[in-house]
C-alpha cells in the first residue's frame, strides 16, 4: 500500500480525486483502491519545552540560562493526535510513503518530521505541487523524485525551528526574571521574527510621531512661446551657488522667493533644451506574494491578504500563494491560452482586455532561471464558482496581471524643455 500524506485535507482531497481505484472515506483518510491519502493540519509535533527535558527548567531563573538541548525532543500537539494517530496506523501498513507537504522548507519539515517521530524508514518520494487542479496534480505525479533529494530543505527548516526556540525560550526567561526586579508583573515576550519586527513598527511610529513638517516654496515660471498661443511652465532648477536652501536643495527662505519673483516679473526667456521621445514600457510581472499583498490593501484596503489568497489556492483557481518570486515556469507557456479562456468568464476586467491580448506574445515574465522554490501566483483554468468580496478582488487582480502579459508594451511620450530667464535656469517635464 502506497501512503500519501498531505499537509492539509483539502490538498488530501484534491490528491484522492485524481488517484486510481474506488475511492472510500474513512476516518482522517480516503482510501483510493489499495493506496490511502492521508493528512496533517499544520504541525501535529512541536518542539519539547524546557521543563519536559528536565523538572529543574519549571522555574524561571537566570542561573539556569542558557538552556541548550543536547538532543531536541518532540511532542505530540493535542488538538492533532488523532490525525498523528492514523498516519501512524497507515505506516504500519504502507510499503511506501509519497510526501505530499507543501513544496517549500516548512513543508519539507511538517512531513519530513513526522515520518521520522513514527519510525519510518521505508522508501519515500516527494510529491511537490504548486496547484491542486487535477492536470497539474496528474502532472506532478509523473515527476515525483526521491524524497531524499530534500533533505536540505528539511534541515532548513529544522534549523530554522531550533533557532526559534533557543532565541524565544532563553530570552524571554531572561528579560521576564529581569524586569520582574522592576515590577513588571507578567511574561516579556521575546521572539527571534517578532521582536525585530516590533521594533521596525516601533522605531517608524516614532519618527511619525516626532516627525516635524519643513515648509519650503516651489517657485515655477511660464514662459509664453512666439509661435501660435501655446506656454510651457518649469520649475526653478537652483544653481550651485544659490541661496536660501535646504539639505534637499529645496528653497525655503520666504526673502529668496519673493526676490526671484520680482527679478523674474516679466523677464524673456530663452529654450535652450527640448527633447521628445517614445520609451516602451513592459507589462508589469506577474504577483508574488509580498507585491499581492501591498496591491490589495493600496487598492481595497485589504489586510489579511493571505487568508482570502490560501482560501483560493485550495479551491484550485490560483496556483500556490507564498512565494516571493514574479516570474512563471517556460512549460506554462503552453496552457496560456486556456487559462485566459477561463479567466476570461471569470473576470470582467479581462474580457474588456480581449481584443488587444495576443497569445503569441511572451513576456519576459515567462523565465526558468528565475524562478525560486516556486513561481508566482497566476490564476489555473478552473473556474471560481462562487467567491465572497475580498476574493473575487485579489483572484481579479491576479487575473488582470496574468493577461497583461499577453498585451502589446506601453508606449511612453515624454517631453523635457529647459529655459532660462535672468540666468535662472527652468525645467518642465511632461509624459
């Protein structure tokens, strides 16, 4: 019996629907014929605390850090047992394992440590999926490595818990004792992302607070062409010697700006630069997480992006949600035109796109050497059925992006004229 164990039920069911055999749900687990799809929820071990390596630990004192494992231990989360509980039923029964975690570092680690806290060492083999429609899941299958060759990723993420844990346990023992002295009544916590984090927010919050407004003057002069009734208006563009100015060459004495007016009153100027051109502009690349998420809350003003965004992934209309990278795997290229077929009923604003998207265009979103642990959030051929509001505006959003690929590049006419009146020399740029 071959086990595939998922990181979460929904991708556990996507995996089911795909697999031969009749298909049969038990507890925590569907059987496929004679293999069985299995899943965790998030982590179902964590790390051991203190006191569970030695009694001694209860106690917080500062004599006892720094605490420092000579073996890491693992325990059992309560409100999973269960779920550990089948998998490890399943394994006695398996003669393979398919780790179907999600395809990144935690992801390598959920299973990876499971597969390890139940004993197992049968054969196993990594099943990465960045979209859990049931082409691409059929696809993945077909291209399944050994689960070995991601041991890296699995130390990674190792290393990455260790380092939590000897950073957040030592040092919030050691500053709770210590300000308990001034009376700080309470755990002071400390972390090894959240505490850097919270003071990036504070040290900003502070220079908002303590921030003090420079007013400063922006002197501009028209100057009237002889030919026909057109005018151009440029800014003062100070000189080196000029006076009255900030660190920013920003003008800022009231004396100085009224003095240019009354010198530049009336005053003729003269062109002495003016240049046109047409840049072409591509089409901006596709989403990675971080730009989705500062998308939607400048445009909708939404902030839990990545709940609305994971929602959309399991339910197979985008493909997966964290990752930082903007470009898209070459091979896509080939089911371009279906999935804009299928955004195109799913999304208004891509149907306005049709008639000047071009399929045979390719952008240089599309970049294997680009791409990361995974590729950027794109839209699948599914199409959504029902969404709430904040879905049906971040799937937009990704939709949009991933036609404009297919649309010809901007064309950008930019005008630069420079003239001085007075020996003050003016500058206006247009586009």
């Amino acid at each position: 019996m071959i086990l595939y164990i998922a990181e979460k039920a929904s991708v556990g069911r996507a995996l089911a629907d795909v697999l031969p055999g009749n298909r049969s749900r038990e507890d925590n687990c569907i059987r496929c014929g004679d293999d069985v799809v299995a899943w965790a929820s998030g982590h179902l071990l964590e790390l051991c605390e203190p006191e569970d390596y030695d009694t001694r630990y209860k106690p917080w004192r500062l004599e006892d850090l720094p605490i420092i494992p000579d073996t890491w231990k693992l325990r059992e989360i309560p409100r999973t047992k269960e779920l550990l509980q089948t998998i490890r039923k399943l394994l006695r029964e398996a003669s393979e394992v398919v780790h179907a975690g999600d395809a990144d570092r935690e992801g390598q680690l959920l299973i990876d440590e499971i597969l390890e806290y139940c004993g197992w060492k049968g054969p196993t083999k990594r099943l990465r999926l960045n979209d859990v429609n049931p082409e691409a899941i059929r696809k993945a299958l077909k291209n399944m490595k050994d689960n070995a060759d991601y041991v890296g990723e699995y130390k990674a993420g190792q290393a990455r818990s260790y380092a939590d844990w000897l950073t957040g346990m030592n040092l919030t023992r050691y500053c709770s004792v210590s300000v308990a002295d001034a009376g700080y009544d309470g755990v002071f916590s400390v972390g090894r992302v959240q505490t850097p984090t919270l003071g990036l927010v504070v040290r900003r919050d502070r220079e908002i607070e303590n921030f003090v407004p420079k007013p400063f003057f922006v002197l501009s002069a028209t100057l009237k062409l002889l030919t026909g009734d057109r005018e151009v208006t440029g800014r003062w563009q100070p000189g080196e010697e000029a006076s009255g100015l900030d660190e920013e060459k920003r003008l800022i004495d009231h004396a100085v700006c009224e003095a240019l007016e009354r010198k530049l009153e009336g005053a003729t100027g003269t062109i002495t630069r003016a240049d046109k051109k047409i840049r072409k502009e591509a089409p901006p690349l596709p989403y990675s997480l971080p730009k989705l998420q500062a998308e939607a809350s400048k445009r909708y003003d939404i902030t839990d992006t990545l709940k609305h965004l994971q929602k959309l992934y399991e339910q197979g209309y985008v493909t997966y949600p964290r990752t930082d990278c903007r470009y898209i795997p070459e091979e896509h290229y080939a089911e371009a035109q279906a999935v804009l077929d299928s955004i195109s009923c799913a999304c208004p604003a891509v149907v306005g796109m049709q008639e000047a998207l071009d399929v045979t265009r390719k952008t240089a979103a599309w970049n294997d050497a680009k791409i990361t642990e995974h590729h950027a959030i794109i839209p699948t051929i599914k199409i959504p059925l029902e969404l709430n509001d904040f879905e049906r505006k971040i799937y937009e959003l990704i939709c949009v992006r991933y036609a404009l690929q297919f649309m010809p590049e901007c064309e950008i006419r930019e005008t630069v004229i420079e003239f001085e009146a007075e020996d003050e020399k003016f500058k206006a740029t247009g586009k």
